[in-house]
C-alpha cells in the first residue's frame, strides 16, 4: 500500500501486512509529520458533497403588519427670555460698573505706574459720584430684598465706635454715683469717727491698766508661793527657781537704786541747807 505524508508529500510503498486491521500511527521520516494511517480494508468512506444533509429550507415568516414610523416630534419652541425690570436692570448694571471700577483701581494700585503731577486732571470727584451712585444702587438692591442697607465707610465706623461705648462703663456716671454717695454718708461717717476714738481710747486704756494689774499679781503669786507650787508640781521646779532668782537680783538691783536716790537726795538736802 502507499502511504502519501499530510504535511509533505512525502510517498512510501509499505506492505499491508505492516498496517494492521485497526490502523497505526505512522511518522514520516522526511519532516517528522505523525498521522494516524488505516488498514486499505477498514479505510473510512469519505463523505461527498451530495450526500451531505442540505438542511430543508426555513418556513417564510408570516407577513407581519409593521405599524408606520412616528413622525419626527416637532422641537418645542424656546420660551421667550424673561424681561428684567427696568430699575432691577439698572441698579445691576450699576453694580457691575463698580465692580470693574473696584477691579481696576486695585489693579492700578497693585501695578506700580509712573505718576505726571501738575496736569490738571482731577479724578476725586468721578471717582466719588460713582462710589456714591454705586452705594445708592446697592441701598435700592437691600431695599427690595428685605436687607438692611449697606453703610458708608464712615458710618460703619461711627456705628463700631457707638456700639463700642455702649459696651464700657459710663465713667462719669460711676464717679457722679460715688459722689452723691459719700455725700450722702459724709456727716454720719464723720459723726461715728469723731465718737469712736474716745470711746475706743477710754477702753483700750482701761484694758491695759487692767492688763498690767492681772500680770503684775500673777507674777507676784508665782514668786510668792513657788516653794509649794514645786512641791505640788516638781516639772517646773528648775523654771520657777529660775524665776526666784531673777527676781531676787532685781530686789537687790532695785535697793541699791534706792540707796544710791536716797544719798543724792540727802546730798542734795545739805547743799540746799548751807
């Protein structure tokens, strides 16, 4: 039998016997192409064009009633642009202006320009009728909506320095007040203080004087009874022998002051005498 390769062409002459009944896998040894190869008895019959199955025909589709195209929908027509009130339109208008005037002079003022003096041109006014046309426009605009109208640079000022001086104290208010006060407490203030001090004097002398007899006899009493208070308390035996002691150099110091006072008053005595 011959064996044709798929790939090149490629013929050889085998005999049957080399392909089995239920066909092989065979190489071809020009280009190495594998393909599975029949036995010449059991070879598949190749289908022809005329047997194939020719599907039948489709069935037509029924007629069916296409309803007829919408006609083009008309565009609607634009609305007509809403007209502005005339005195709406001009205070815009107005503030538009301002706007660009404000516009240019920050400009102006942010471009340095080289100045020419002494020509003759005075701007201040435009420049003033146009700010105030513009406040006026944007009063007229605050009015129709409702809103409290705009201020000028200097009432704006004077409103915060008002608003500011209702916020303090009334100086002159506090210093009127404090007066009527201590006029009106004066008299009876000074009648208490002129009758305080001598009141106050004749008890606080009398409280000292006291005071000096309380201590003097307290100290006396110590000194006079130390030997049984020791003995009743011997914890302040060593003070009140301190004590005692003390006391007793201020006698000895105290009789020869006398002593002494009373030989100068004799001397004196004798002087006077002769």
């Amino acid at each position: 039998m011959r064996l044709t390769c798929p790939n090149c062409d490629a013929q050889y002459e085998v005999p049957d016997e080399v392909i089995p009944a239920a066909g092989r896998d065979v190489q071809c040894s020009n280009c190495g192409q594998t393909w599975f190869q029949h036995h010449p008895d059991n070879a598949p019959v190749e289908a022809t064009e005329e047997d194939a199955e020719v599907p039948p025909p489709e069935a037509p589709a029924p007629d069916e009633e296409t309803a007829p195209p919408p006609p083009p929908s008309r565009p609607a027509p634009e609305p007509a642009p809403r007209q502005l009130d005339p005195a709406v339109a001009d205070i815009l208008r107005q503030e538009a202006e301002a706007e660009h005037e404000a516009r240019a002079r920050r400009k102006e003022q942010a471009e340095p320009l080289e100045s020419q003096p002494d020509l003759g041109l005075d701007t201040a006014p435009v420049a003033d009728d146009r700010e105030r046309r513009a406040l006026e426009a944007r009063r007229r605009m605050a009015r129709m909506r409702g809103e409290p109208e705009p201020l000028t640079e200097e009432e704006a000022r004077a409103a915060a320095m008002t608003s500011r001086k209702e916020l303090l104290p009334d100086i002159e208010e506090i210093n009127s007040t404090l007066r009527s006060d201590d006029q009106r407490n004066g008299p009876q203030i000074a009648q208490e203080e002129a009758d305080l001090p001598v009141a106050g004097r004749g008890v606080g002398f009398g409280r000292g004087f006291m005071l000096v007899i309380v201590l003097a006899a307290i100290l006396v009493m110590l000194y006079v009874f130390a030997p049984q208070i020791a003995r009743a308390v011997p914890q302040v035996d060593p003070y009140l022998s301190s004590y005692v002691g003390w006391v007793d150099q201020l006698r000895v110091w105290l009789d020869g002051q006398v002593q002494d006072l009373l030989i100068w008053l004799d001397a004196l005595a004798d002087q006077s005498a002769a």
